[in-house]
C-alpha cells in the first residue's frame, strides 16, 4: 500500500527546520518503505542536508522556495502574502494532487487558514478543527478541537463531534467510538450554552452515534470516550496541560530516583521498565495534530519537536491517507447531516 | 497560634463522609494541636464515630443538624430550602464569628452560593473565585478560577489576578508573586476577547503587580508563573486534566514495573524514592480548594476524598486563617481597586 503514497513537506516549518525535517523524513522511510516527499523549502539548506542520506533522497523530489512563513506571522497576513511560501507551496502540491498529504511543522494559524483556502471544507463543515491522540488508561482516545475555533457555539461542537467519531471509526478502528463533551461536571445543568446545547442535540439524535455525555478533565487519562469534543481554546489547554503534567513527572520521577543510592541503583535495575514507561508516554510519539474537515490530508506538527517527533508525524499523516479518512468523512458526514438537519436546535434558536 | 483557631465542619459532605471527615479531623488535629472544631451532622452517626476518638472528641463542638445538602441540589435550591443542613450551619458560624473558617467536602455550587449570601463578597470583589495549589517544576503555584464562574470577562480576570496575588504574597510568602493568563499562545494576538482585554488592562496597570502576560497548558507544569489566571470553565478542566494525568501516569509506572521481574525488583530497591515521587504528586495533598474573595474563610475539599484528603483541606483552612489571608485582601484590594478603577478598560467599553 505505502508503495503509491506521495507526501508534501514543508521543510523550513519548525524550530529545528530544516534538519529536524530531513532527519524525521529519514525515519519515517525506514518504516514505511516505498514512500515519496516532495519537499518544498530553501535548497541551499536542504541539499547538504540530503546527501547525508541517499536512500531518502532518492524518494525525495526537491523543490526550490524562498519564502518563509514565519512564527508570530498572523494567519491572514501569510494567505495573502505566503504564496510562494514552502508551507503553502506544500499545501497547493495537495490541492493539485500531485501529493496525498501534507505535513508542516510551521505556523499553526497560517497552516490552518490557507489548508483551508487551497483545500476547502468538506461538505457539510463549516469550520475545519484539530485533532489529535492521547494516551489513556484503556489506549488511545481522540480529543479535537485543540485550537483552530477559539470560540465555538453548539453546531460547531456537534460537528466536531461527527468527524470525531468518523475518524475513531476509520482510523482507530473501533466499531462504535463514544463520545463525550468536556465540561466542568458531568450533570446535564452544568457548563456554558454551547456545550448543554450541543449535548441535548447530541442526546436527541437518531444517527447512529455512541453519546455517552459529558466528560470532566480527569476523563481524559481515564480514556472515559473514545472522542473527546471540546472548543479550541479549552481543548489548546487541555492537550498542553496534558503535556506539562507529562514533563514534570519524568521530570521529578528521574529527579527522586537519582537523589539516593538505592533510588539510582533501583533505577538502574527497572531500566527496561522505566525506558518502556517513558516511551509509553513520549510526546514525540503523540506529534501529529490532524487538520478534520478538510479536503485533503494536512498534518501539523509540533514547532519545538526533533527528527523522532517529525517521523511520528510523518506516520500521521501516511496513515490518514491509508486509511482514507477524508473518504470516510465524507460519506459518513452526508448521511449524519442530512439525518442532523431534521434535529431542531432547540435551545439555540431561543 | 494554632491555640486559637476554631474551625467549622460540615461532617455530611463528601462520598465517604461522615467517616472520613471525623478521622481527618483526627489526623488534622496531631499536626495542629489546640485547634477546636465545631461539628454539624447528625450525631446518632457523628457520635459512634467520634467515640473512636477520644482526644479529638475534646476538642468537638457537635451540633445536631438533620438536613444534608444533596450532591445534585442546584445552588439556588439549596440556598432557599437548605437554612437548616449540615453545611448551611457550618458556614453560620463563620458569619457568627464562631468559627475562624469552615471545611465542606460537600456540593461545590451549594457551598459557594451559601457562603457568598452569608459571608458577603469582600469590597470591590464581584464574583469569589475557587483557587487551589498545584505542583509545578519549580514548587507550588495558585491557579484560578476552577469553577465557580462559567463565563468571565476581563474585568473578572483582572479581579482574580489582583486575589491571587495577595494570596501568593500572604499565604505562600512569595515577595512579588508573577501572574500569568492561561490562553493558546503566548502572543499578545492569541485569544479570546477576555483574556486579551485583561492582558491588556494588566500590562497597563500601574499597580505594583508583576504581570508576566500569558501563559500556556504546559505552563502549569514548568511553574512558569506563580500565579495563573483563567476562567471557571478552562479553569476546572486544566485542573482536573492535571489530576487525571497524574492518575494516568502512577498507573502505568505501576503497572510497567510490574510487568516484569527486572521491573519489579528494581521497584523494590528504589522503593523510598518512588514513595517519595508518589507522594510528591499525591492529589490528597492538593486537596482543599479555597474560595477567594469572601467575607470569611471557606475550603472546599473534594468530595471523593479519604481521610489524609479532608485532613489537608483542614490544614488550608488553618494556614488561610493564620495568614489572615482576608486581611491581606482587604487591605491590598482597597488599595488596588483605587489604583485600578482610574485605568480605562479600554478594550470593553468599546
């Protein structure tokens, strides 16, 4: 299958771009042989870079861009000024089909608003979010969105909630994924408008959807849902809150161990056990937050990551392809919205 | 100084109450000896109970009360039929000036809502806020608010930096405490309209507070700011967020180490320094929310709590009252509310 799959990369996108990109490229094709990138960013700094790596260059089809989209550029500013950007020359290799998925570790802001103007919305989407995995007590959830709609009213949420649970169907493959929407209490009088509506709609449905309610902050690690559904600016939260815990407790866990004799050589003997536990819980292994909605695959990844953490979204990407998420949704999404516009949204149109 | 301090219980709130909440009060008790507890429940349970107990039970005021303040009573409810419960009573003898401070593990909206109708806001105090400490890299930091107020805007913002600065100043002994605002990014164009019109507000004060800008997630963790500052909603899901991956994270240490015989022999040997990170994180110890912002001392511990849990959310309620945390308010906030309302709020009043 991975034989037939072409990516575009950004490569200037990221704190470490472009090396960290190659390097992560480099991964990425051990375990997925037989994939191609068309690379798009400065060639006085990639081609160096490649000839480090023959095997990946011979998959790699270089194209020239000066253009950089800065960090702290603001996303209306790079549509109309990026064109000629490595991340929007990546995004259009998308649009032309000429590549099945794009992957950047640039800007979020401007990644998001021109995948959205080159790739469009699906039918039935009227805002595009981000998802990604989590590690949780039963595996893996999906929480989504993780900061692309800052302010979110019922529809939205019930839209993310659909694609959510397409995905969890296409690409975690369960049968029937729950979903919960994140609240400050799981009783149904609890929360602001948008979730309480969006959880009566979600509760009145006839579609074929496993709505479990509303889930609390700790449900996240729980792995309470299979779909987390929540708005962007409590969701940015939560995923980053998630990643700080994560930091300060193999911060402090190593920081313990290796305060005494007994702890370092305890430490030393567990080392199989402790690399397995950190490994469980490694970022870089949860880089690679997906752009649902769009008309094509889009792939961001973490700014500050390394090569290993590229690589993973590398992976991402390939398997959204893989698994033909967007035809999923697609298929999934006509059936659910023509279903959910009999639904009248009772307490929004109050 | 502990000689002095009475505290009022309310012994019905809470899962494992009113079991758990006598032998906190046991285990509070031989830490803070002289402390008086005024005890209101039902004394055909608190009475056996308290038999167990012989040197607490000298230091116990029990009083009778039938009524118990139900978990899922709305706020309002409980408020207007609630005159005679168990927790009704406790935050009484606060308003009385017989008790220094009360402790409920019991409904968190009923709570608020009693103490702010008994005890008042303090001056120049919209709305109390619910803070609590967390762990960080560096510490403890406060963050606030985590629940009691779904919806915020700056001007509420503001007020909870302004109370949680003179909490880090008077409770954690911090000289110049920094105050961050939780958003999705650190640029000042990030955001909702809240929290940009409260960065705002808070860059352009000439008050004497040390206004570190925004902060992200992952912050919370690396103890970035002394003080964080958000809304109810994103409040209460970080926190919460944080103790579901705590939870996560002691689990699966726990399990990888018990995987295997290397594993669980080197668990053996480093056994006092895993303790100690356990510990460390124990949420027990971060137990005991307090209400800022109130007329009189009010702690909220979880209600699915044991007895360490609601002996540490004592120990709050004891510190706040011998820091003269309200003092410290009043004073403070009548001197920054002078300063404040000279300050346009530029951004709100458009």
């Amino acid at each position: 299958m991975s034989q037939h799959i072409t990516l575009s990369i950004d490569a200037m996108g990221g704190d470490n771009a472009p090396a960290m990109v190659v390097e992560g490229m480099d991964m990425a094709l051990r375990d997925l042989p037989g994939t191609k990138f068309i690379v798009y960013g400065r060639s006085e700094q990639l081609v160096p870079l490649l000839e480090k790596f023959p095997k990946l260059s011979a998959n790699v089809d270089l194209r020239h861009t000066d253009d950089v989209v800065s960090n702290d550029e603001k996303p209306g500013i790079a549509l109309r000024s990026g064109r000629q950007s490595s991340m929007r020359k990546a995004i259009d290799a998308v649009g032309q089909h000429e590549a099945d998925g794009v992957v950047s570790a640039g800007n979020t802001g401007a990644l998001m608003a021109m995948a959205k103007f080159v790739l469009k919305t699906l039918p039935g989407i009227d805002r595009p979010a981000i998802a990604s995995l989590l590690p949780t007590m039963r595996g893996e959830s999906v929480m989504l969105d993780l900061g692309a709609n800052i302010q979110c009213d019922a529809e939205n949420l019930v839209q993310f909630a659909v694609m959510g649970e397409v995905f969890a169907r296409n690409v975690l493959h369960i049968e029937k994924p729950s979903i919960g929407i994140l609240n400050v209490g799981t009783e149904v009088l609890k929360g602001n408008d948008s979730v309480k509506q969006a959880a009566a709609i979600l509760s009145e449905t006839k579609l074929p959807i496993d709505f479990y309610g509303f889930v609390e902050g700790d449900d996240i690690g729980k792995g309470t849902v299979d779909v987390v559904v929540t708005d962007g600016f409590t969701g940015n939260v939560a995923l980053k809150t998630v990643e700080g815990t994560a930091k300060l407790f193999a911060g402090a866990l190593k920081q313990e161990l290796m305060k005494s004799l007994p702890g370092k050589i305890g430490a030393l003997v567990a080392k199989p056990a402790i690399d397995s536990f950190r490994e469980r819980f490694d970022p870089r292994r949860y880089n690679g937050a997906m752009f649902l909605g769009l008309g094509g695959i889009c792939v961001k990844s973490h700014g500050g990551t390394d090569a290993l953490g590229f690589c993973y979204a590398i992976k991402v990407a390939h398997e959204l392809v893989t698994d033909q998420l967007n035809e999923g949704i697609k298929e999934d999404y006509a059936r659910f919205s023509s279903e959910h516009h009999s639904i009248p949204l009772i307490a929004a149109e109050d």
